[in-house]
C-alpha cells in the first residue's frame, strides 16, 4: 500500500493476532501514510487520537480472542473428561490396515498402488505405515 491509500478492514481481529503484532502494522501503516478503516470508521494511526483508538481496540481484540481459546480449551476438557472427544476416525478399518501393511510388505506394491487400491492418498498410506511401525517398536520394547 501507498501514501495516500486506506486499508479496509470489517474488524480488527481480521488485520492482527495481538497487541504488538496490531502496533507493528499499526507503525508500518503510518511510515507509509496509510489510514486504516475498521469497519465503517477510518481511522488515522498517525493521529494521536486514532493511535490511542487503535491500540484501545486492539487491545479488547486480543483479550476476546484469548477468551475464545480460553473456552474452547474448557470445553474440549469438559468433552475429553466425559469420553466425548475421540478426534478423526481412522480412513482404513483395522483390518484394512493390516492387509495394506501385508500388501506393502510384500514388495509387489508401491506406495502409489496402494493408494489407489484403497481410495486413500498417498500421505495416508505412509501415515498407516508409520503408526504401525511406531506400533511394532513399541511392542517390541522389553517392559
């Protein structure tokens, strides 16, 4: 952006993650003689006024933001605590992922064959392949 221009943004959050990211852009804005518009307001960083608004809203910006994570941490305790939050279940059935472990144990198929055998990417199918590794070594290990 140049002197001159505005920058349009409908809320701050949108513009900064925090306080000092906000008053890093907030300077950059003005070394550049860029005015920001937050929502149907424009407002000046280089004007001590519009400075002091800046800082004051990014600032209550941040603070919801970290009530929001606050909650949702709450939250996804309360759901692990009750048994209700397991994550995403697994593409291939455990059957599926040991007749794939089978298959690529053979050496007749590559990474890419088993991929498309089973309707999977090929990321998944070195993700099924490392868990079961990890899985193997962990059984391996004397206790």
């Amino acid at each position: 952006m140049r002197g001159g221009h505005t920058l349009v943004v409908p809320k701050l959050d949108r513009l900064a993650r925090s306080v000092p990211d906000a008053w890093a852009i907030g300077d950059t804005l003005t070394t550049r003689g860029v005015k920001l518009q937050l929502g149907a307001s424009i407002h000046d960083p280089a004007d001590p006024m519009g400075k002091l608004f800046f800082k004051i809203l990014a600032t209550f910006a941040e603070f919801e933001a970290d009530l929001i994570r606050m909650r949702t941490r709450e939250g996804m305790a309360v759901a692990r605590a009750k048994g209700k939050l397991r994550g995403k279940k697994p593409k291939l059935s455990d059957r599926q992922q040991k007749e794939l472990r089978g298959m690529y144990d053979t050496g007749d198929y590559s990474i890419s064959d088993l991929a498309e055998l089973f309707s999977i990417s090929r990321p998944t199918v070195y993700r099924t392949l490392g868990r079961q590794d990890a899985g193997a070594t962990a059984k391996a290990k004397p206790a």
